[in-house]
C-alpha cells in the first residue's frame, strides 16, 4: 500500500536554470522564509503544539491484569529532544500513574507481576550493545493504595548486539524471545565481527541478483531479521539472570521475522514451549508477491519450524496462541499479491491438527486478535464505518476436518460490537471478565481504557485509565468530526468527516475557507483517530472547514467497496468526491467555495496530480498540495519497492496490455498540458515506495508550464515526515501556501 540514497538538495535544483525560463517563475524557494505565522492564541492548538504533545504508546498490562506500563513520548522543540519515559497506571485503583523516566530511551515490558524489564543500548560506537535491567514496581492497595518504584533498576545481562527488539517473555519457559539482525551465519554473536568484515570490504557496492534490493527508506544490507530465544529465570533470592546462549530458531529456514519494514510483536508469539510466527514464502519473490505463512516451532529450536497454512494464499499476521497453548489464530488474506483483499480469521486446533476459517462470510478485515483467558472466545478489532471497534465471537467446537468454509450457528459467525468509537488497538484480555485496549480519536492521541463485565450478559462497561494529553488540549477547542452521507458511484453510500474551525457558526453564509483532505493507500480511510501527521483539526484550528472523505477504495465500507477502485484509480473516486464536494457546499453553506484548496499523500498525492489534470471536474480549488504522490504512475510500476502493487493495482505489470490500456486512461503525465492551479509539491528523498523523481517531475511540469509552484524536498525523510522539527517546516509550507493564494493576510 502507497502510505504514503541520493540526497537532492532544493539549492543543487534551483541552480540548474533552463534555457528559457518562463517570466512568472520564482527562484525564492532557495532560501527559507519567514513571511508567514501560524494563527496562534490561548483557544488554537498549533502545529507546534502538535508536535510537541505527549505521544503514549500502546498499554501493556502485567498478569494479574492491576497495573499497565504504557510507553510514552514527548519532544521539546527548545532542547531539540525526545524525551521518553514509561507511566505505569493502576487498572483497579485511582492512584495517578506513575511516570518513570528512561533517560536513554529503550523498551519495557513485564518480567511478572511487580517486575518490568528495560531494554536499552548502551556503550560507545564499536562497543554497543542492548543491556537489559529489572525494575521492581511496589503497589499496595490494602489500606491506602500507593505505587512507586523503590529501587534503582538491577542490570541481568546484555545482548552480543546493540539492536535487539520485540521482546516476549514466557514466564513459565522461563525464556525470552526476541528479534535481532544477523548475517547469512545466522550467529548473534558473530554479529560484530561480520559487522565489521563488511564495513571493511573496499568498497561501497549493493550488489544484488533478486529483489528487494531497497525497501521503504533502506538498501537492503547483508543482514536480515530472525527470532532468538534465550534463557532470563530469577532465582530463589530473586536475583534475575539472562542466558548467554542465544538460539536463533529460525537458522537455516530462510524465514525472516518480523516481515520488513513494519513488522514487530505483532508478527509472532509465544507459549510455554512453542513459537508461532508469519514470514514471507521463500520460495516466491518477495517484491512482487504477499504471500506470507505462518509457522510454529519450538521454543528451544531444538526442531524444524513446521507450517500451518496451506493451499493459495495471500498475506497472513497477528499469530497468537491460546492461553492454554491448544490453539493458534491468524489473520489470513485469499489473494496473493493483494495487500488489501479481505483479512480472514483463521483458528487452528494444535491438538486435532484440524484448521477452519471463523470470519468466512464476515465483510470486515479484523487487525489483531486475542484469546479470552479461558480460551473459549476471540477478541479483535476491526475498521467499521471509519472506526476502528472491539469485537468478540464465541469459539465453536472445532469441526471434524480441515474447512475454510464451516457451517457453523448464527451466534459464531455474527461479531458482536464492544465498542463504538475512536481507534482501538493493543487489546488484551485480563482476569474476571476485564479486557484492556488502547484508543485514540480525532480530539485526542492514545490513552488506555478497560472493559467491564464481558462475563456478564449486560453490556461492558467502559472505564478510562489514563489522560495523558488532557491538561494539554484543555480548551483547544478540538472538533469531534460530524459525518456525512451521499450517494456516490454507482448509488452506492460514501461518507465522510466535516471536522469545523474554532467559532463556526451556522448560518454564516460563505465565511469560511476550505480545506480538502485525500488519503492515501489508496486502500485506507479517514477515521476517528488521531494522527501526529494529517491531523484535521490542525487543519480547522487553523481556521478552515475540513472535509475529508472516504470514496471508492475506502477501508471500514466492505471489501467491494475497497476492490473498486483497482484498475479504475482516476474513476469511481473522483465521481464520489465531486458528488460528496457538491453535498457539501449544498449542506453547509457556511463554506467559501471561492476559497477552497486541497491536500493528499500517496495516493491522495496522485488524486492532486489527477484534478490538476481535469479542471472539468469543477472543485474550483484555488491551490494544492501534493506530498509523495503518484507523477507517472507507469514510472512507479518500474520503480517501486514493492512491485506486487503495482501490479494489482493496474491490472498487471506496466508493458502488459491490460496495464498499458489502464495507464493510457489514468496516469497523470497525460493531462499535464491541462494543469493551471498553483501547487506545491513536497517529497522525501528516502522514499522506496514512490520515489523522490516523481515530486520532481510534477514541479518540472508546473515550473515549464510557468504555473506558481514551489519544491520541498526532504532528504531525510521516507514516505512519511517523522522528524519533528521537519514536521513543524511541513506544516508552515503547506500553510503558508494556502494562506498566500487564497489573497488572506501573510
């Protein structure tokens, strides 16, 4: 999916100076400017406070299901910092969490009940390497309640490398599993000297005879991604101890895991004595095939890993057991090559060696998945209707034979809902009925919440934790997101959010400007949930109307509703978003439609290219912007890392004739003689999936068609901006622009 080493700087492009250069054309963009501020006061949450608001990771509770750790963030844009830190909340107590400080950052996760561990890397250059500490956690609720943490942490061990991540620890194996680089040797402990074998080789060549040969923002190196498992028991003075032989349990399998670039945890887990996990099928080429299978071995790695899937098929993650370790659960896709077909829960009796698909008939794609304590239900969120809810079945018997199509009662193939709104995420099933998750919104970043009850037949109850950006956003004003409804494409039902400025009023005829948001994938949604990088209500705070829709190709509305948009990327979408753009100003009147302007990403980025190219659509936007889209979309089927979108995307690779007639109808580089509307083009030097060359193509068009236009490049940044001070120049451009051709004051 389009989520949105050659370093080009905008100075060394600016000074190439065409033999003709049209009159109107600008060569400012060379130096920074300061000609425009952000609208600022008490009530107005800025892109500066965005950026520097905690960011909570996902909760993580111990065992006994009392206390959570939640990882969290906050940078300062004084001291240029990111300050990291844990906060440790009470599930059933109203204690204040408490905030430990990781001054050298790392990461945390539960040892047992009253012990957390720290992962950090430590040491200087040549010599670093991942320390890990015990931290003990001291929490007392039978009088007055208290938590602290009385001591300083305890140093078990270290790790051959400074890289060591995605820890799970089995308490009754007694054994960490965890995920390392290593070289083809397989050898943790060789890490180093291989390390230094290749820095020294005499050249600085990538030679490569099969793809990925880069991915996302990296040239693939000789070092790949394996599960290690080690031996971490405390003794009977409670003295903790780590292992020193490290077994890589993948050794000699050509599997891979986590799955590069964003697998983690969620790519494999543990049990007393076995590890189940997802990696790419050897046997395929990685670039332009999905297909991944899900293993188990055991935990020792005293075995070959055995496979559990089997037959034709796509993708598959988020493998977990049972507590009881009698059962397994992925999410398992039917198409290979299709990122975005329809995820599938499939259940797995370890026991009867029977395996049967649960969600067959289900027009949702769950995302993660996690057994009840007693084993005997399923837990897993899912995007429905632009929101990302908990779900639960019932696990039925396991069936006879093998079947990915069981006839199963009404009670096991219909989820029941558990929540209603935001984005939920990292759930996890706790003692006495208790579930905790994760959850965001579009007013507010991650907190942790718990639900009550599910063993009773009433409806759980909802308790929130923590509120970790409450005093922060305390009257900002942040909008809620109102949705709206109109017949697109075909008649089908197309929503979309309308998040409103600080002082909207009804009634206002034609105050306000516009701004209009397009996501990327394109196979995602506009949902309620926060986001550090397109956040709408920046957008309103600072002063405009937002509209952001989710068309054609839109994730939560069903798997047809997100199939059509293959093949048919500058079609369905664009009937929907003019439709959905007409309601809008039919709906509000409080809109300018004389001043209005558009965004997109991605995709979204490819949607600019596309309404430059077709003013008949009659937005009538007065700027635009586009950040790492789709140029020459037959370009990107040569050029991007991961050739199997591409290739489902437009019907097959770019000199078949299927893909070619679909290129001739939708690229973008065949409109270009009708582009007129000033744009700027944004785009980072390190992005794989769609390569700088296509943000420098559309502004050589926009520069050589003497359109106002503007360049920003960012040689440090991928599909996504993740620097935060680089965000903070994100947001003034993009700004800055619309203010400056929508006539507004600078």
């Amino acid at each position: 999916m389009w989520l949105s080493r050659f370093p080009l700087t905008v100075l060394g492009l600016a000074a190439q100076v065409p033999l003709e250069q049209p009159a109107n054309v600008s060569h400012s963009a060379m130096v920074s400017t300061n000609d425009f501020s952000f609208k600022a006061d008490a009530g107005i949450f800025t892109p500066k406070e965005l950026v520097e608001l905690t960011r909570p990771g996902t909760g993580l509770a111990n065992a006994p299901g009392d206390l959570v750790l939640v990882p969290v963030s906050k940078y300062s844009l004084e001291e240029k910092k990111n300050h990291k830190s844990i906060f440790i909340a009470p599930v059933e107590s109203s204690v204040q969490p408490l905030q430990v400080p990781l001054t050298n950052g790392g990461e945390a996760f539960w040892l047992d009940a009253r012990t957390i561990a720290h992962a950090v890397e430590e040491g200087e250059d040549k010599d670093k390497s991942t320390s890990i500490y015990a931290l003990s956690v001291k929490f007392e609720t039978e009088s007055s309640s208290t938590l602290s943490v009385p001591d300083s942490p305890v140093l078990i061990g270290k790790f051959p490398t400074s890289t060591a991540t995605n820890f799970k620890y089995s308490v009754n194996a007694g054994t960490l599993v965890f995920s390392d680089l290593v070289h083809a040797d397989g050898d943790l402990t060789a890490v180093k000297k291989n390390d230094e074998a290749w820095e020294n080789r005499g050249d600085t060549a990538f030679v490569y005879d099969d793809t990925y040969e880069r991915h996302w923002d990296a040239w693939v190196g000789p070092k790949r991604s394996s599960l290690f498992a080690v031996k971490l028991w405390q003794s009977p003075d409670k003295k903790w101890s780590l292992g020193q032989n490290f077994i890589n349990i993948l050794n000699g399998t050509d599997h891979y895991c986590p799955v590069e670039p964003f697998g983690g945890t969620d790519d494999f887990d543990v049990s007393e004595t076995q590890v189940v996990y997802t990696a790419k099928d050897p046997a395929l080429p990685a670039a332009w095939h999905t297909k991944q299978n899900v293993y188990i071995v055991d935990i020792s790695g005293e075995n070959k890993p055995t496979e559990l899937t089997s037959g034709v098929h796509g993708a598959t993650r988020s493998p977990v057991f049972s507590v009881q370790g009698d059962k397994a659960a992925w999410l398992q896709l039917d198409k290979d090559g299709a990122e975005a077909d329809r995820a599938k829960i499939v259940i797995y009796d370890l026991k009867k060696n029977i395996k049967y698909t649960l969600t067959q008939h289900w027009d949702r794609s769950p995302d993660s998945l996690a057994f009840s304590p007693d084993g005997k239900a399923l837990y897993f969120t899912a995007g429905d209707l632009a929101r990302i809810k908990i779900f639960v079945l019932p696990l039925p018997s396991t069936p006879e034979s093998s079947t990915a199509d069981p006839d199963f009662p009404p009670e096991y193939q219909n989820p029941v809902e558990l929540t209603s709104s935001g984005a939920a995420a990292g759930i996890q099933p706790l003692p006495n009925g208790r579930l905790v998750f994760t959850r965001s919104s579009l007013t507010t970043p991650n907190d942790v919440y718990v639900l009550r009850g599910l063993d009773s037949l009433s409806k759980p109850q909802v308790d929130q934790l923590t509120r970790f950006s409450a005093d922060a956003l305390e009257g900002k004003s942040l909008d809620a997101g109102e949705d709206f409804w109109f017949e697109g494409a075909e008649g089908n039902q197309v929503q979309g959010w309308i998040v409103k400025p600080p002082g909207f009023k009804k009634g206002e005829v034609k105050k306000w400007p516009v701004v209009m948001l397009i996501h990327g994938g394109p196979q995602g949604a506009w949902e309620d949930q926060w986001s550090t990088r397109w956040n709408p209500n920046i957008f309103a705070q600072q002063g405009y109307v937002t509209i952001a829709m989710n068309p054609t190709g839109s994730t939560t509305f069903g798997q047809d509703f997100t199939d059509a948009i293959s093949e048919n990327w500058g079609g369905r979408p664009f009937e929907d978003m003019q439709k959905g753009w007409k309601h809008v100003l039919k709906t509000y009147p409080e809109i300018d439609p004389d001043r209005a302007v558009a965004a997109g990403a991605s995709w979204g980025g490819y949607a600019i290219n596309w309404i430059q190219g077709h003013p008949e659509f009659g937005f009538g936007f007065k700027a635009l912007v586009c950040h790492d889209g789709v140029f020459s979309a037959m370009y990107s089927g040569y050029a991007t890392d991961e050739l199997f979108f591409f290739n489902q995307e437009w019907g097959g690779r770019p000199w078949e004739s299927k893909a070619k007639a679909v290129l001739e109808k939708y690229d973008p580089t065949n409109f270009v003689h009708k582009w007129s509307t000033p744009m700027l083009v944004i785009h980072g030097s390190k992005d794989y999936r769609l390569p700088e060359t296509d943000g420098i193509g559309a502004f050589h068009a926009l520069q050589e068609r003497g359109i106002p236009s503007r360049l920003v490049i960012f040689p440090d940044e991928n599909h996504w901006v993740m620097n935060h001070q680089n965000s903070i120049k994100w947001h003034y451009e993009v700004f800055r622009w619309f203010n400056k051709h929508l006539n507004e004051k600078e």
